[in-house]
C-alpha cells in the first residue's frame, strides 16, 4: 500500500475522492466538514504559530483536537451539540486517514477514541402566532430587501424549510399556477414539495414578479445577486427580530434562527392536529420519533391530556410536626 504522509495532501484527497467521488457527500455535509477544517486551522495557527500548510500529522494529536474542541465551546460560544457535529467531521477524516497512514496509526487511535460530549436536551423554541406577525411585518416594505426579507420569512415561517434548503432554492422551484407548491432538493437528497397556503401565495408571487428571474437563479439573492448564505439568513432574521420586538417584547427572550421557525412551521401544524407522520414528511424528517419533540414542547397538549384523567380523591390534612425541635430540623 503506497502511504501518503503530507496532510495537505491526505486532506485534499479526503475531501476529493473520498466526500465527492466515493460517497457522494451532498454540499451542505461537504460545507459543514470543510467549516470544521477551516476553525481547526485557525486555531493551529493562533496555537502552535502555524500555517496550515505546514501542519503535519503529528500535530493533530489527540491533546490538541480536545483542546480545539474545548477553545469551540469556550471563545467562540458554540454548544455541545456544534462541538459534537465537528468532532465527527474529525472522526470522519481520521478514519480515512487510518487506510492511507498506517505510520501514525496509535495517534490516529487516539483521536477516534475522543467521545463525544453529553448534552441536555431542552424543549425547542418556537414563536407564537402574536411574535410571526410580529417579525413578518418588521421588514420596511418600500425597500427591495425589505421586500425580500418579508417573503423569505413568510415562506420558511409556513413551509418549515431548512435554511440549507432556503439558501438552495431557485426561481423554477415555485410553482403558483397548478397546486401551489414550493420544491426542494432535502437533507439526504431526498426531493420534496410543500404546498402553500393561499394568504403566502399574493407576497410570493409578487416577489416572483419583482425579481424576474430565470429558471435557475437564486429565489432569494443577496445585494450583490449571488445566492444568500446562511450568515445571511441569520443577519436578516436577527435585525427583524430586535426591530419586532419594540411591538412584541417576548422575542428579546429568544434567538429567531432558520430551525426556529421551522420549528414554528411544525408546532402550527401539530396544533392544528395534523397527524405526526404528515408532520415528518412535511419536514422531511427520517422518521416519526424526530417529531416527538414537538410534543414534549406543546404546553397545551400536555392540558389537554391532563384535562382528560380523572383526580385522585385525596383527603386534605395540613402537616404539623411533632415538637419544635422537629419543626426546626425539617425545616433545614
């Protein structure tokens, strides 16, 4: 077996042969992965005074990666869920490594032996129907990006779209002529089409209209007319936000992200009792258990099944504690 020992190389080659030609990774796994290299990078060189290109295996000890996974969490802010999606782009990189790079297969172990962190998992957020109409009429409509935001939200606020698959849509991708609908190409590229609400369909059409664009130019382009990024989407979003929240002051208390009001998107549906399975597919989740959170987030549902049980005929007696010095321990 030829060894290839040059991590620029072993690197290219990963991302190359083994992402694009091999498995055919989609580019949003390949942006992710290429993300993590480029924060691992940075971090080298602010660490050991390196460059990347003059990096070498032995520098991406097992030592290191944890540290770079603690600097993650620690100065950039990111959650154990980010650290845990970049420590398995590292995973990734180092199993391929191992077929190529039998020499530094103990610091290879090593790496692959970092677990990944344990997380609590806290009820999603979502906005309420009184903070949606809130943000959806903050953008000013007498500008063009005005205008843009307004049915950028509009849209993802109804269709539940990732912002992956916001970012990725094309002018083509809205039909509003026969069966309103709006495709994209999913996570896992897995093709799917959500319908459109008929009071969604005036603000988009009439964006269709102002944008005139061709078949396969960006539904939502940014002011230089490329495609959106997701920073971009996160910029919109934060500064309709603040500006939503002098009328509505409860959306100080939450960061609106894309996954926010794609959970929003499905906890309207959930309340308006569409089945779960509807709901996965409506997302294009996986399967029915992703839909659960929903659940364990609906206040309401859980009222609604308690309002159903019948209560326990328990008999009121107020505690009184023996003697004072009882009293007084008990109360420690």
């Amino acid at each position: 077996m030829k060894t290839i020992s040059t991590l620029s190389v072993l690197l290219e080659k990963y991302f190359t042969d083994r992402l694009m030609r091999q498995l055919q990774a989609s580019p949003s796994t390949i942006a992710s992965y290429r993300d993590t290299f480029c924060l691992l990078f940075a971090y080298a060189q602010e660490c050991l005074g390196k460059k990347a290109a003059s990096l070498k295996m032995e520098d991406l000890n097992s030592s290191f990666i944890v540290n770079f996974l603690c600097w993650l969490e620690k100065q950039r802010g990111n959650s154990a869920r980010t650290r845990n999606t970049r420590l398995a782009a590292i995973h990734s990189f180092f199993q391929f490594v191992a077929l190529y790079d039998p020499i530094h297969s103990e610091l290879i172990q090593r790496v692959l032996a970092i677990p990944g962190k344990r997380h609590e998992k806290q009820p999603v957020t979502y906005l309420n129907q009184s903070e949606v109409e809130a943000l959806l009429v903050a953008p000013d409509l007498n500008t063009w990006g005005g205008r843009r935001d307004r049915t950028l939200m509009t849209l993802a606020v109804q269709t539940g779209l990732r912002v992956s698959e916001l970012t990725g849509l094309n002018c083509e991708d809205i039909n509003i002529e026969n069966g309103p609908h709006v495709y994209c190409m999913g996570k896992g590229r897995k093709e799917r089409c959500t319908p459109l609400r008929k009071e969604s369909i005036p603000v988009i059409q009439a964006w269709l209209s102002e944008r005139n664009g061709c078949a396969k130019d960006p539904l939502f382009p940014n002011a230089r007319g490329t495609r959106l990024s997701r920073d971009g989407i996160e910029y919109i979003l934060k500064k309709h936000a603040i500006a939503a929240s002098n009328k509505c002051p409860s959306l100080l208390k939450k960061h609106v992200s894309p996954h926010v009001l794609r959970h929003t998107a499905a906890m309207d549906l959930l309340r308006h009792g569409v089945d779960r399975s509807v709901i996965a597919l409506w997302l294009g989740h996986e399967t029915l258990e992703t839909v659960n959170v929903y659940l364990h987030a609906d206040m309401q549902i859980k009222e609604k099944a308690m309002e159903k049980t019948t209560a326990y005929d328990i008999p009121f007696v107020r505690y009184r504690p023996d003697d004072e010095l009882l009293a007084f321990l008990k109360s420690l």
